[in-house]
C-alpha cells in the first residue's frame, strides 16, 4: 500500500491536477493561502528520489495524495 494523505473538501478535476503542484499557481483566486505549500511538498519528495500525484474521485469526496520514497534498502516504498 503507497502511503498517501486524504481530504473531504471539492474535487480537483483532471485537467487541473498537476497545476496544484505548481508554485503560486491557485486553481480558486479568492482562496486563503499563498500556493506555496504542495509546490515544496513536491520538490522535497522530488530530491529524494520519489514521486507525488493526486487522484479524486468526485465532488465533495476530496482528493488523495500518493507519493513514493525510495527504500533505503535498494526498492521504491
């Protein structure tokens, strides 16, 4: 199982999914917040060797946010 973190809050349509790991980049413009967050999130995971991505399911049901970390044994967890 990929670890992961969920929420309950909208939807995030394909289309717009990589753009929430973009800095600066807000998919609502009247939203709290600076952007800033998933984008270092990503980068973090990124220099150590791993991967992140989101999938959601359908309005009001959230999203998920799997990534991966390299296993320091040689394997990918």
């Amino acid at each position: 199982m990929l670890p992961f973190v969920r929420d309950n809050g909208l939807r995030i349509e394909p289309q717009y999914q990589s753009r929430v790991f973009g800095l600066f980049n807000k998919l609502d413009a009247h939203s709290e917040g600076t952007s800033v967050g998933l984008s270092l999130v990503k980068r973090i995971i990124e220099i150590h060797g791993g991967r992140i991505w989101v999938e959601s399911e359908g309005l009001w049901k959230g999203c998920t946010f799997y990534f991966t970390l390299p296993d320091p044994s040689g394997g990918t967890r």
